[in-house]
C-alpha cells in the first residue's frame, strides 16, 4: 500500500484522511441522533444544544492547546495563529469538552448525564477517524516508534513502525464490544457507561504514547500522557468505588 492514500479526482485528488474525518462526524451524528429517537432523553432538546455548543467550545480550545504543547521546544519559535490551528489531540478534545461541559450544565442547572447517549457514537467515530489517520500515513504524526514486529508497517520512509492508530482502532471496537457484553447483564447507573469510556481511552493513550516518537520530558512523560493521568485522576471515584457504576438490583 502506498501512503498517503488519496481518491483520484480529475488532474487533482482527495485526501481520504478528510473523507474519513468528514464521515466521522456525520455518521456519529446521525447514530447520535439515532438512538436519542430510540431513548428517553432526560433533558431537553434546548438543553442539548446548548450542551452540544459548550462541549464543541471546549473541545476546539483543549484539542488545539494540549496539541501545541506536545513540543514545547517549538513554541518559542514557531507560534502563531496557523501553528496553533495546526496542532490538534484527541485527549485535549475531550477532556476540553468533558471541562466545556461541565460549565454549561452547571449554569443551565442540568444533573443528569448528557454523556452516556454520546458513548458509541463516540466510539463509532474514531473508529472512522482514526481509519483516516492510518490511509494519511506520515502526514498525520499518529504513527508509532520504529518497530521489527511482524505487523510493523512502512509508511512511505522506508521505516517499518507500530501502527498505533490500527492498535487505536482495535482498542475502539473491543470497547464497544465489552460495553454491550456488560450491559446484557448488568445497568450502568446515570453517566457510568461516559466514565467507562473516557478511563479507558485515557489509559490506553497513557500506555500506547510510550511507543509513539513524542515529546518526552526529563521525568520521562509526554504532555499527553500527563493530561491522561490528570483525567484518570478526575475520574478517581471510578477505581475506588466500581459497584457504584451499576445499578443495584438486589
């Protein structure tokens, strides 16, 4: 396969990395909106989308702040307005979300979870997203450490390397997969299925960025990793007390 992988189009051609990021976030919509037509939603359709807009406000200001911060030795040299909206995570996106709407549920005086109904279509998302970044190969910087594992790729620079964006992907789909099987048996209580999700996707980016080529400080961490672990952290209550993501039924 030769990357980046690119749709023909005339005497131009189309990255699929923004095909896939384009779909991403329609069909994660249309799922989203999907199962709120199939689901008792506890707050309103107003609500939501003022919720929606506080969590698309946060997200845009985590992604691109934590994105820039990824190589601090850059900053200095080469800030500005177009090295800032260059630089983007999705750990910065979500937990700038998570923060974006917090706030707006705080001032609208919502309590209920507005993050369970987002799960899958979360999950379905990055699945489609990070299926880009893999085809985008070393134009989009998702690419692990040299690697001589069997399943190491090259990805156009003669290197062959983990393909953490595929190992992204599998991570998703067993996610989704573990989710259904708990819920067959078990009910998550309000905004426990939301903590699941964002634990586990905070642990594995505190994991698999040892074997990607960021910026590590002396300490031996990345900025990545140390926004993980302030996550993990704020999600404390979820390791101390685990029978309290379910509901009780005795």
């Amino acid at each position: 396969m030769h990357f980046p992988v690119n749709i023909p189009l005339g005497r131009s051609s189309i990255p699929v990395h923004f095909v896939c990021e384009t779909l991403s976030y329609f069909l994660g919509y249309q799922y989203y909106a999907w199962l709120r037509k199939h689901t008792t939603d506890k707050i309103s359709a107003h609500h939501r989308l003022i919720i929606f807009i506080g969590a698309a406000t946060g997200a845009f200001i985590g992604s691109h702040l934590i994105g820039i911060f990824e190589n601090p030795t850059l900053l200095s040299s080469q800030f500005s307005i177009i090295y800032f909206m260059s630089n983007k995570t999705i750990v910065g996106g979500m937990l700038g979300g998570l923060i974006g709407v917090e706030l707006t549920k705080k001032q609208l005086g919502v309590t209920a979870s507005s993050g369970d109904l987002m799960v899958y279509p979360l999950i379905l998302a990055m699945v489609i997203g990070r299926t880009g970044c893999f085809l985008a190969g070393l134009e989009d910087g998702t690419y692990g450490v040299a690697s001589n594992l069997p399943w190491a790729i090259d990805f156009g620079d003669g290197i062959r390397r983990h393909p953490t964006n595929l190992y992204e992907i599998i991570f998703w789909l067993m996610l989704w997969v573990v989710l259904k099987l708990i819920e067959r048996k078990r009910q998550f209580a309000d905004g426990a299925r939301f903590k699941v999700f964002m634990t586990s996707y905070l642990i594995f980016r505190l994991l698999v960025e040892f074997i990607k080529p960021d910026y590590f400080f002396s300490f031996g961490l990345s900025v990545i990793q140390l926004v993980s672990i302030a996550g993990i952290l704020y999600y404390y209550k979820v390791f101390l007390h685990p029978k309290k993501l379910f509901i009780n039924h005795a």
